[in-house]
C-alpha cells in the first residue's frame, strides 16, 4: 500500500499560507520526515490577514519567525520559505510570476516528490489556494524544459523533472489514494497546534458558522479560542478517520497521486 513513498529522498511542498502544509498534508510529511526524506516548503503568501486581533506586522512576524518555526522542527522539516506576496491576493499577482519562481525552487531542491495543492479539486473557495495550485502545476510540468527561464540555468538551476506528484485536497471525492497516518496524526496535530494565531482564527471562524447557522449551537462554547487543543485534536482527528473509513487503518489523508511514467502504463507489454 503507496508504494510510491518508498525511494523519496527530497520532497518540496508548495503552499499558500503557513498552517496549509500541517492541516492538508501534515500526516504525510512527518511520515516522510520519519523516514529521513528532506522537506522543503515555500510558503507563497506573507499571511498577513489571518487575524480578528492581530494587526498585520505582528502576524506577519509571529507566522514566519516563531509558528511556522516550530511547526517545521515539530514535523521535521529542513527549511521553510516565505515568498512574501499579499495574503489574499495571489491573483493579482502578474501572470505566470508564481510559475516561475516555483519553478526556480523545483530546480533548486530538485525534489523527487511535490506536493501541493490539486488544481483539479472542486471544492475549494479560496483564491489563494486555486492560484497556487495552478502555478504548481504548471511549474512542475515545465521544469525539465530548458527554453523556460533560461535565466535560471544561467545561475547553476538546471532543468528538472520531477517523479512524483502529490495533490491535496479538501475531500476524499477528490483523490485516488489515501495514505495511512496513524503514526503521525499525533505529530501533525502538535504541529498545527503550534500555528496558534491560525488556530485561533479557526476558532473564531467556526463558533461564527455555529452562531449563524444555529442548528448546532450548543457547540460553541468547545470552540474555544483561549483552549485550542481539544477542539483541534477532535476535529483532526475525526477529519482523519472519515478520509480512512473502510480501510484498515485509523486515520488518513487523501492524496491525488501523479507517477511520472504514468502515461506509459498501456504500453508496458511493448516491452516483450
């Protein structure tokens, strides 16, 4: 079962804000971690509109310099990058800008796995989000040609293709391989737990959809923003076990896996 995990050396995750890498794919890459794989992330926006109490310098610094720090050390990732663009704006970014620097990180940590955003997914309404995964895509497509920014294999980045693709996604309607992080859930959770200031946040945005929807509101009051660890871990984990039902495991994340060789499938019997 994912076979595909076995032989990665390097991954590089590519994300939108600081605490997207723990919530969509956490269990995974501490499971990689574990096995020694080296983690890069960049992190394209500067995260600096996740707040109902902070002002955006302080959350901003607080995001970069402490909590995605110690999510990193908790998951056991060797190096996090901020890009700094304006959170929530991604698109007005120029066109084809994203792509290119994710390009420039493909050939740099040169990885054997990326992980992203599913440019394909349905479900998801945050434009950030739907920017990222497009330029990822398209990044990761394109990185092996070398008449694209020549400029970067002018400066020692060469060409680069990758082997394995993995896209998340916020329901399992949108993957085809769900991977088993019992062993890591744990991990993934103190992970997140240490993005406080976007948990806090999450807190607050959902005792808000309680309050305004009404139908369940005598669970407003678990949402507490100054206790984050229970609502947090009951929430993970139940996420977790519903991606995992009616397999023989516990929890899990699901995944859209992309095997570059793909493609050649029917063709193995030329082979002989």
């Amino acid at each position: 079962m994912n076979d595909w995990i076995n032989g990665i050396r390097r991954a590089l995750v590519i994300t939108a804000h600081a605490d997207d890498c723990e919530f969509f794919c956490g269990g995974l890459v501490a499971l990689l971690a574990s096995r020694g794989v080296e983690i890069t992330e960049v992190i394209a926006t500067d995260n600096r509109r996740g707040s109902f109490e902070l002002q955006p310098d302080e959350l901003a610094y607080r995001s970069r310099e402490i909590e995605a720090a110690a999510a990193a050390r908790i998951i056991g990732k060797k190096h996090v990058e901020f890009l700094g663009y304006p959170d929530g704006f991604l698109d007005e970014t120029p066109k084809n800008e994203l792509r290119r620097v994710f390009m420039e990180w493909i050939r740099r940590v040169r990885p054997d796995c990326l992980i992203s955003f599913d440019a394909t997914g349905f479900s998801e309404m945050h434009p950030d989000h739907r920017i990222v995964a497009t330029a990822a895509l398209e990044a990761v497509s394109f990185a092996h040609l070398p008449l694209f920014h020549p400029e970067q294999i002018s400066a020692g980045l060469n060409p680069h293709m990758t082997a394995l693709k993995v896209w998340f996604a916020r329901g399992t309607g949108e993957s085809d391989t769900v991977v088993d992080i019992s062993s890591t859930i744990s991990t993934k959770i103190e992970a997140l737990l240490a993005h406080e200031s976007q948990m806090r946040l999450s807190m607050q945005e959902w005792r808000m959809m309680l309050a305004t929807g009404g139908r369940f509101a005598q669970l407003i009051n678990v949402m507490d923003p100054d206790d984050l660890r229970p609502a947090i871990d009951t929430v993970i984990r139940s996420w977790a076990a519903s991606q995992a039902e009616g397999r023989p495991f516990k929890y899990g994340e699901g995944f859209r896996v992309e095997v570059v060789d793909d493609p050649f499938e029917p063709f193995a019997g030329l082979a002989g």
